[in-house]
C-alpha cells in the first residue's frame, strides 16, 4: 500500500440505504411498542401511485425492491407492513447523525438523501488511523440501529461510488481507477437512461466506461456524466460543501466514563477554557464566538454558544459566559446517561488590540461595559440587548436603528445625534410611539391643529400649539409612496404635551368625489412630550 499524498484529501463517505424505515423503527422502539415481526417498507406517492421508498431486511429477503410498486410487492409479500414517507423527518435524522460526526472532524457534508462526507484529512491519526475510525463510525452508527456502508478514498465521489456497492474499502491515493474499474455503471450514480444506454453499448462496468475516450462519453451522455466519471477514478477533485464554518479553534476533552453531573461538566468546560486561551494566545488573538458542544452517549449533540463584544482572552471570563448561559436556559441541558465528549470551539477569533490599561479610565469603564453587556446577552440573548444608531433620514420612526449592543458598542462613542438648540424646547417627544395611534378630531383647523380631540377614550382641549412641521415620506424608498404629514406639539387644559400630526393634505393628496363630502385627512398620535 503507497502512503497518501500528503497534498491529497482523504474522505469518508457514508451511506445509510434504510435512513427511513430504519428510523420509523426508532421511532417506535422510543415510545416502547413491541418489536414489529412482519416486513416492513416505506412507500412515497409518484404519479398516483405508491412505490417502495424503503425496505428492512425481511422485506428484501421476500424478494421486495426498491422502486417496486406496493401492489406487486404485496403480490410477493402479502403479510408486507407499509409506512408513508417522511422526508422532512429522514432529513431531520440525516442532520442530527451529521452533528453527531463532528466529533471526528468538524468537515462534514450532507450527501442527500441518506449520506454523508467526511473530510478526515489531517485527523486520523487521533483515532488510530483511517481503518479504526472508520470502524468506530460504522459500529457507533450500527449500535444505534441503523445500517451503514463506509468507504474511504481521495475524493467524495469515488468514495461515494464504492460504498454503494462495497463496506469498508480504503483506497490509497492514485489507486481509484482499478478500485472503481470493476463495478457496475450503476454505482456512477447516473440516471436509468444513461445507465440503459451504457448498458444497451456493451459497456457494463466503469472500467469499461473509462476505456472509451471522453469525446466519445461526452458526445453521447454528456459533459456531468464525465464529470463525475473522471472524479469516480480519481482524475479530477471533487470538493465537498461541509455544512457548517470550521471553527478557528477547536479543544475537546473525551471520557472514559460518560459524565453527568453539573460538578464534573462545570470543571470540564473551565479546563478546556483555559486550553482554548492558550492555543490563541500563541497567535496573539481572542474568542468573539464561542461554542459548547456537548456529545451524549445516544448520539445527541447539544450546541450552547455565546458571543462576545470584544475578544476574550480570559479563561475566567469565558467560565462565566458559559455559567450564565447554561443557568438561563428554558430547555436545561440534559446529560441522559452521560456525555462522552465535551468541545469548546472559537467560532469567530480576532486579533487582540494591546491597549493602555493602567492610567486610561476610559479604557477600563468600556472594558466593564462590555463584560456586563456579554453577561446579559448570554442570559436572555443578544438580540436583546441593543443600542440605538442615528440614520440620516427625516421620517421620524426610522431616525434611530436598534442593533446588538455586543457588535456596535464602539460606534455608539462616534454617533453624531442631532444637537439640541439651548433654550429650546426639544423637536421631538421624549416617548415615541412604535405605531402611531389613530386620534378622532372633533374640532379640526384646515391646515393647522385640532382644537379638541379624542385619544384612548379621553378627550383632550388644546390651549397650545406649535407648528406644522411638514415632513414627506421618501419617494425612493420601496413603501415610500406615503402621504405628506404635518406635525403638531400641541398641549391640553391640564398641562399634558402631545406629538400628533395630520396624514395627508387637504385638497392636495385626496380624490374628492364628485358626489358626497370631501374626504378627510387622517390624524394620529406619534410620542410625549416630558
């Protein structure tokens, strides 16, 4: 055997031919319903009729295939047991056996509808090598109940083509043409009419194909079916699309023993903190995102993450990110029989950005500043935690926008807020309603304020009044095309200060019927004034 390229790629690919009827038995085994004894298949509905999407192992000993309507199926099998498709929940499992992949390399991509690839380049050597981790992937996987074919070669294709023909082979590098020559057309993966033709052409294996010229291939079935005939031996890459960003750091800690406790979980996480400083350190950078994942025995991946306002550099700070976010969540992180592994990924790191620290107060109140915001973000999320940006617009409800606090903090200290003239009573109220509130006017002034109106069941008597402030909407903008208002401070008999205006002019922005009385302009509620 040749040793790999050390310039090559090594991928292992996964195939899981009974996702579905594999995980209705799951299913049923979960809620404790006796073991089913007849065969049992999965049917999908294609052109009015029903079709075997999925078979067990008793249904195929019965001589049931795939793609065979349930009619004739049940002609062969008449005791067949037949359960309808769910591709949103075959998908959902496909996910979740993805998630739990990542505990061998965080390069894992979906290959629908019942695979997956697995980029283990770089790797292996922590799991004994490509023949042992492929041997513990298969045997997790075959302890959950599911069957599964493995494979491992250069590239995502060709390993992809043996597994679905062959379990457990291992190609070395610049060795995929013989491993592939010898099967059949089929396992290219093409469609029934180029694998027919292929057949009907006397070229029943791939390596019969490879020996025709590709002009010949191209002309024929097209340039995608040479694609994948030259990535199936090995001539030409094909890169696989992993699910999820590898994450700029990664440190884990496997256990012997699964833990449950919050004791030994709490102290874990603070450990692999520390070592998650240390690897970053070394090139001078801090953790923006953090990420928590923790690996239960069954199979199921918990992924508790935490974002920062600035780079962390602190193991301590990270513990206690990490406490707050796990003491505040609605679903509590639930350990079943013990978590196996436990990683701490840096999702986003940037480059630290040495600072005085000593003598510049400044420095240290927004240091303080950031820390709580941090604290409070990963107790009720950082969404919820904004600061409001100035916007260069007139229309008052778009004047400020609310971003995240953690990722805007420092722009907060450069904003440029309109300045309030000395002396002057402020332009607009301090409360400002979300969605302006409709008023009735029942004493109205064409062109300028009501003199009474009714807001919230309370009538209301202007005695002042100041304005109009006349604001249009912005053409330009998509649901711009409002009508023009004009607003009004106006205060009542009893002191209280209002912001309303009139939405729309008169005799300007309305059709007016030729029969009836004119149609009048609305009038809201927009803020309060102190």
């Amino acid at each position: 055997m040749r040793a790999v390229s050390a310039n090559r790629r090594r991928i292992l690919s996964l195939w899981l031919p009974r996702l579905p009827i594999e995980r209705i038995k799951r299913q049923q085994a979960s809620i404790g319903a006796p073991p089913e004894a007849k065969p049992q298949v999965v049917v999908i509905k294609d052109a009015n009729a029903l079709l075997i999407h999925s078979l067990d192992e008793a249904a195929a000993r019965h001589g049931v295939s795939l793609g065979q309507p349930l009619a004739n199926a049940r002609a062969v099998c008449p005791d067949l047991v037949a359960h309808e498709a769910d591709l949103a929940a075959d998908a959902r499992l496909l996910e979740s056996i993805a998630d739990w992949c990542d505990r061998f390399t965080p390069l894992v991509a979906l290959d629908p509808p019942h695979g997956l690839s697995l980029d283990i380049t770089g790797c292996v050597h922590l799991f004994g090598g490509e023949a042992k981790l492929m041997q513990s992937v298969c045997d997790a996987l075959t302890a959950h109940g599911l069957t599964v074919s493995a494979a491992i070669a250069s590239n995502a294709v060709c390993a992809r083509t043996l597994n679905r023909q062959v379990h457990g082979r291992i190609v070395p590098d610049g060795e995929e043409a013989a491993a592939v020559a010898p099967l059949p057309v089929a396992a290219l993966g093409g469609s029934e009419a180029i694998t027919l033709g292929l057949r009907r052409a006397g070229l029943k294996t791939i390596g019969d194909v490879a020996s025709r010229g590709r002009n010949e291939i191209t002309a024929r079935f097209g340039a995608a079916f040479t694609r994948v005939l030259a990535q199936a031996l090995g001539e030409a890459d094909a890169p696989i699309s992993p699910r999820k960003v590898p994450p700029d750091y990664i440190v884990d800690k496997r256990f012997a023993e699964p833990v449950a406790t919050d004791t030994v979980i709490a102290a874990s996480l603070s450990s692999l903190a520390a070592m998650l400083v240390a690897a970053m350190a070394q090139q001078g950078k801090g953790a923006r995102r953090l990420e928590a994942c923790f690996f239960r025995t069954d199979g199921l991946v918990r992924i508790i993450a935490v974002d920062t306002g600035q780079p962390v550099t602190d193991a301590a700070v990270i513990d206690r990110l990490f406490r707050e976010r796990l003491e505040a969540l609605s679903d509590p992180l639930d350990p079943g029989f013990g978590f196996d592994m436990i990683r701490l990924a840096a999702g986003r790191s940037e480059i630290v950005v040495q600072q005085q620290r000593d003598l510049d107060a400044h420095v240290h109140d927004n240091d303080e500043l950031s820390a709580l915001i941090d604290r409070i973000a990963a107790r009720i999320g950082g969404k919820r935690v904004v600061v409001h940006l100035p916007v260069d617009t007139h229309v008052p409800e778009r004047a400020a926008l609310p971003l995240p606090a953690q990722h805007n903090l420092a722009a907060t200290s450069t904003a440029a807020w309109p300045e309030r003239t000395d002396g002057e009573p402020p332009l607009r109220p301090l409360r400002l309603f979300a969605r302006p509130e409709a008023i009735q006017v029942i004493a109205g002034v064409p062109d300028g304020p009501p003199a009474r109106f009714v807001w919230r069941r309370a009538a209301h008597a202007v005695v002042r009044a100041e304005g109009p402030e006349r604001i249009a909407m912005e053409w330009w903008r998509p649901d711009g095309q409002g009508l023009t208002r004009d607003y009004f401070r106006v205060e009542d008999e009893h002191g209280l200060r209002f912001w309303l205006y009139r939405d729309g002019l008169y005799d300007r922005e309305f059709e007016q019927p030729e029969n009836g009385p004119p149609v009048q302009p609305l009038w809201y509620m927009h803020g309060l004034f102190a």
